[in-house]
C-alpha cells in the first residue's frame, strides 16, 4: 500500500513496475476514490526511471483517511504495469495507527 500526505500539494510515488519499458513518456496514471468511484484529477512531473523503480509526482487533491486504487498503465503497449492501494493520511507513516 502507498500512503500519500493529502496536506502536501505534491505527493511523490514509486513503484516496481510488472514489466520495464526503455519510455517513461507515454504512462498515464489513473487514481480513483474508492467510496466516490470517481477518478481524480491530476498532473504527474518528474517521471523518473531508476534501479527498476519508476518514480513520478503527483498534484492530486487527496482526503485525509480515505482510500484509492491506483493504476499506471503503458500506452506504447496498452498494457497495466502497476496496480496498488493508496492510503491519504496525515500522520507520519511510522506512528501511523488503524486504531487511532
């Protein structure tokens, strides 16, 4: 699971990708609110390919304790390469409690 700040105006990510294409310039990134099932609005920046993670930043407007499903997908090939969970919290990952 990814957890994001959504006090941050940028959150950046990293993934291990399913596969690993030479091109980061043709990924779109699809992040939608899983109890609204809408899809968010978003810029990714910094698209970045190193020791076979990708990592991007995100402009997105997350809410805090809310959960999303995140989908990066390869439109060279048109296929999926990431699907994961992301968690909006504002606590510190480390003293992050389900609990409270």
């Amino acid at each position: 699971m990814i957890v994001v700040n959504p006090t941050l105006g940028t959150n950046p990510i990293s993934f291990l990708p399913r596969y690993y294409e030479d091109s980061t310039t043709n990924i779109e990134v699809f992040i939608t609110n899983e109890d609204t099932r809408r899809d968010l609005v978003h810029n990714l920046t910094d698209i970045i390919k190193n020791d076979g993670f990708i990592f991007f930043t995100t402009d997105a407007t997350f809410i805090n304790n809310s959960t999303y499903r995140l989908k990066v997908v390869d439109n060279t090939q048109g296929l999926v390469i990431f699907r994961a969970k992301v968690f909006a919290t504002n606590q510190i990952k480390q003293n992050y409690s389900i609990n409270g």
